[in-house]
C-alpha cells in the first residue's frame, strides 16, 4: 500500500475538465491528469434516469492532498454536486510513484 491514489471525476464539457486539470497541477494538488473524451454516463438524478456526455478526469494526486483537490474540483465545476472518488494506488513502479509523490504537494 502507498499514500498514492487515483481520483476520478467527470466534467460536462472538455473545456471545464481542461480548466479542472490546469488549476490542479498549477496548485500542486495532482501529478498528472488523464482526461478522456466523451464518455456516455447514465445516472439518477432528483428522481430521474439521465443521460448525458462527459469527460473523464484521471488524476494521479497523493492521500495527503486530497482534501484540497476535492475542494478544487468543488470550486471550478459546474455540477451541484461532481464526482469526486478515490482509490488507493497499492503498487506501482517505484520511479513513477516517486515521481507522483515529488510533484505533488511541495513548491518545485
């Protein structure tokens, strides 16, 4: 196990996941983040079935600055309520973790 974890969220618009990713790395709260285009999400929503067209955002951040990157995503997104879960990263070569660790958190 590390202190390394995934977090996913989903943005309405490929310019709000760009603006998300951006504030992210400049505020030193993620290492990198995937943004994958596209994706069909169906959810309930007050009540109701919803569709809509979304990007994934993959971001690669550390147990220690998560609280600050929830409330980036809070800050900078659209939707009432974002999605905002983690998952621990249990293995990983040891550069890239290494990596991860030295880009998060610390003025470089």
């Amino acid at each position: 196990m590390t202190d390394k974890i995934l977090v996913l969220s989903t943005a309405g618009s490929e310019q709000e996941a760009g603006t998300i990713a951006d504030a992210l790395l400049e505020r030193r709260q993620a290492a990198c983040v995937n943004i994958l285009p596209k994706i069909a999400s169906v959810y309930r929503w007050q009540g109701k079935i919803e569709r809509a067209e979304e990007w994934i955002l993959l971001i690669k951040t550390t147990r220690d600055a998560l609280e600050q990157a929830r409330q980036t995503i809070q800050e900078l997104h659209s939707y009432a309520v974002p999605e905002c879960i983690s998952i621990p990263i249990e293995n990983g070569s040891t550069s890239y973790l290494e990596w991860l660790g030295e880009s998060v958190g610390t003025e470089g």
